[in-house]
C-alpha cells in the first residue's frame, strides 16, 4: 500500500507538474484569452457559410446507451469537462474555508454577503423584465465567472492593491458554490435516489484514499469516473461531482508529511489540474456553447428586445454591481468590519462592476433553463455574451481610473523617497 503522503498522481516530473505548457496556462491572463478566443471561434464558426458543419459537431453523439452516457459533444462539455472546471474551484473554496480568508468569520462575512446580495440583486433584476416569460432562467445573471473576472483585472491591475484580487476571488469563489447549490436545487427535473445513493460509495472510497494521502492514478481516477457516471444518471447535473471530490480532499498536510508547513493536498491537485481545467475544459465548453446564430444586425437586435434578454443584460450590467456594493455596505456596517486594508468604496464598486461578467456558468444554468425552446436559449447566449462583455469594458474603464491614482500615489511616495539623493534602502535604514 502507498505510504501515508505519497502523491505519485503528480510525480515531480509530470507534465501539469513541470511543462512549460503547463505554467503557462496557470497565468490568469492566458486562461482568459483562450476562454474569450473559443468564444469568438464559436460565434464566428456559428455565423459562417461552414455553420452546418459546427451544429452537426454539436449534435454528435458519443458514448455508450448504459446509464444514459450516449451524449452529444454539447452534453459532454456542459456535463463532462465543466466537472473538471468545478472540481478546481471546488478545492479553491475549501482552501479558503480551511485555510484561506473564509476561515475567520469576520473577515470573511462581508465577502460572503457581498455574493449572496450579488446574486439576489440581479434575480430580482431578471423578474422584473422576463417574469412573464417563466421563472426558469432567474439564476442565470446571478453567477461570476471566475476566469474571465481574474483575467480582466490581471490585465488592469499594476498598482491596484492586492486585497482587491482577494477580495474578487472570495466573492466569485462563493458565488460558484452557491450557484452549484442552485443548479442542484432548482436544475434537476428528476432525482434518481438509488443513483445518488450509489454514487456515495465511490466518492466514499475516493475521500477515504485522498484522506490517507494515497493519490495513484489508478486508484483515484476510476473512483472519480464511477462518482461523476451515478451523479450523472442520479439526474442532478454531474459538475456537482467536481464539487463533492474536491470538497474529500485535505488541504492540510498530514502528521507524517515531511514538510508539515507544505501545501496539501488540496493545493497540490488545484495546482496541477489547473492547465487542465484553464487550458482545456474551459474553452472547449466555451467552443461548444457560446456558438449561436445571430442572423445578422436584424437578428441581434431582435433578439435584445426579447424580455429574457433584457433581464439577462439587467441583472448582470445593474443587478450585479447594485447587489454587491449594497451588501457589502450593509454587512460592513451591521457586522461593523471595516474594509480589508487598502481597499475603498471606489475599487469596490469596480470589483462589483466586474462580477457582472457572467459567462461560463451563466451559460450553463441558461442550457439547463431553456434545453426544450431552441430559441430562448440562442436569446440567453446572445444576452449573456453581451452582458459579460458590457460588465467587464465599464469595470475596466473604472478599474483603469483607479489604476492610475494608485500609481500616481505610489511614483509620489517614490519620489519622496529619492529626496536628497540617498538611495532608498540607505532611507529605509535610516528611518528604521
């Protein structure tokens, strides 16, 4: 049996571990890139003379009959690879919860109000215009998408503070793992029980190795595939699956580690599937749904007067941005927690303006939502793609303003420094 901290999944010299590849795609700004490029493809793919050719591959099925696995490559991406997605940011929040911000509850309640208001505003929003549409597609302004808001603010960010990035990613951290709880709730038409029953069994089995520090391939995988196959066939969407492993595995080191200061595990699997998920899952579901028909100008304004649309672009332009800034400024008052160090009212209300970017989730919850009308769900993406895109151009303009006052304090503190012509470390000592 393997000892107590093997990690022989990831050995030292495997590609996710060393690849140059591999690094790369860790960069907030590369997984945004090839995210928005498999957008774009899809979008001008979907509007070609060669579209017949993108809907056929979407509408391949793949997969055997057993267990409702004989799926289109579109169901594979949203159910298959968004699993890898959600099984990264499912070890991300418990990193958080465990070891992270989240773990004081003080400090971590005015971010967690904040994605809760910043999910309550904008399904209000929605209502407001598309209630008499159905209640289906409430959830979809209500998530951030993690990769895209990361990349945007990598990008702007030299001089922002760094609480700001902490502040965004403990925000849409939550806001996955409530929208997760969402999809489970309100997105499952029929629940299978005895599937779902047997899916503990292999989860079980995974969490009882990960726990004893025991991750060969060979053991873990299967038991993964076998937990993602019942949760799938249980009817309860299988990207929950992501979730429940990632939530088995430690992030402490063990007692008998060498390095009880290490990351563990936890970090260890974020870190190494992280290319994986940024570089591969991502923009494939991205590629598979993202694409739709515009019909020229006529089309896409057309489809901008549908009143799904319109509650879509609301909640996640307004919505969004109203939700989080209000209930952070309710909770830091009532809690009475002041904002993390460096941070002000002015860059949260960029960041809120940045969680408007809704994308990967949103377009999920939109698939389940719409599955039976073809054309509400060509609205939904249309609507989503151009709400994400509003919400990350007015966040980077303010973003960017906020960039350069914080540079200008920063080349004045500098020059300040400099004063006399005494290096500054020579400065430094002196005042120390």
């Amino acid at each position: 049996m393997p000892s107590s901290d093997d990690t022989s999944l990831f050995s030292p010299g495997s590609w996710s571990e060393n690849s140059r590849l591999a690094q790369v795609l860790r960069r907030e700004t590369v997984g945004g890139a090839l995210l928005l490029a498999a957008a774009v493809i899809a979008l001008v793919w979907a509007n070609s003379p060669w579209s017949a050719g993108y809907y056929a591959m979407l509408d391949f099925v793949a997969g055997p009959e057993l267990l409702h696995l004989n799926l289109s490559l579109e169901t594979w991406a949203a159910d298959g690879l968004l699993a890898i997605f959600f099984f990264v940011a499912g070890l991300e929040l418990k990193r958080e919860f465990v070891a992270g911000d989240l773990r004081d509850r003080r400090r971590a309640a005015v971010p967690v109000f904040a994605a809760v208001g910043g999910m309550v505003v904008p399904a209000i929003v929605y209502l407001a215009f598309a209630a008499g549409s159905g209640p289906k597609g409430w959830a979809i302004p209500t998530a951030t998408d993690i990769a895209f808001a990361l990349a945007v603010l990598a990008v702007i960010s030299t001089h922002l503070p760094s609480t700001l990035r902490t502040f965004l990613l403990t925000l849409a951290v939550v806001d996955d793992l409530l929208a997760i709880i969402v999809i489970a709730v309100f997105y499952t038409d029929e629940l299978n029980l005895l599937y779902f029953g047997l899916a503990l069994i292999p989860l079980a089995g995974f969490g009882l190795l990960v726990q004893r520090r025991i991750s060969h391939w060979y053991l873990l995988l299967p038991l993964a595939v076998a937990t993602w196959t019942l949760v799938h066939a249980s009817g309860i969407h299988a990207t929950v699956a992501g979730v429940l492993l990632a939530f088995t595995v430690p992030v402490r080191p063990g007692r008998a580690a060498k390095d009880p200061d290490g990351p563990g595990l936890a970090e260890h699997f974020e870190h190494l599937m992280r290319p994986i998920s940024a570089g591969i899952a991502v923009p494939l579901f991205a590629l598979f749904s993202a694409g739709v028909s515009l019909g020229g100008w006529s089309g896409f304004t057309s489809a901008l007067t549908d009143p799904i649309a319109l509650g879509i672009i609301a909640g996640l332009v307004v919505g969004k941005p109203i939700g989080i800034v209000s209930a952070t400024f309710l909770t830091s008052k009532i809690t009475r927690t002041p904002l993390q160090a460096g941070l002000t009212w002015p860059d949260v209300t960029g960041v809120a303006i940045l969680g408007g970017i809704g994308f990967t989730v949103s377009l999920l919850i939109g698939e389940l939502a719409f599955a039976a009308n073809p054309e509400a769900d060509d609205h939904v993406k249309i609507a989503v793609l151009t709400g994400s895109l509003v919400a990350a151009v007015l966040a980077a303009v303010v973003l960017r303003l906020r960039n350069r006052r914080y540079r200008r304090l920063w080349e004045e503190e500098n020059r300040d420094d400099d004063q006399d012509g005494i290096p500054d470390i020579y400065q430094h000592r002196e005042r120390e």
